[in-house]
C-alpha cells in the first residue's frame, strides 16, 4: 500500500515528465529499482517505460476530452492538421 501510494507515484509522475529524455542507463536503473520494489512488495510491477508511455496517453485523452483544459485546442488543431489528406506541393516534390 506504502510503495503505491507513495513511492509509486512519486516515481511515475517523474517519469513521465521526463519523457523521452531519460537516459537509457538511467532508464535501466530505475527499472532495477521498480522490480526490488516489486519483489519486496510481492507484486509485479510495470517497467518505468510502459507505465510512462500508459500514464502519458491516458494524460493525453484526457486533455482530448476536456473542451476546458488550456491544451485542448492546440493539441486537436494539430491532430486534425496530420489527419489532413496532404499534396506533393506541400512537400515541394518535385
């Protein structure tokens, strides 16, 4: 209960700030941590980066969901600009 409540958020929310820019060295690290956490618990955990990639979608939906949030509309304009079908002029093709 300690290491969900605490500890695990506390690291999750860490990593998905850091996002893609965390060290594949440090990545592996926190890992190791996670899975001592795990087996000290008795439950096994998610790797750092599947729980990120997860907890970063549902972030990402939710915003998508909300007509409210300050990002929603940046991030449907740009949704709805790669969703356009595109023409070889604007790729300069020639």
């Amino acid at each position: 209960m300690f290491y969900q409540t605490v500890v695990s958020s506390c690291l999750f929310y860490a990593v998905v700030c850091w996002g893609g820019s965390v060290k594949k060295r440090d990545e592996m690290q926190l890992d190791k941590l996670v899975r001592r956490a795990g087996s000290v618990v008795g439950v096994e955990l998610g790797s750092v980066v599947k729980v990120a990639e997860r907890r970063t979608l549902h972030k990402l939906l939710s915003i998508m969901d909300d007509d409210g949030h300050p990002l929603h509309t940046i991030i449907m304009d740009r949704r709805r600009r790669s969703s356009s079908p595109s023409t070889s002029s604007e790729f300069n093709i020639i």
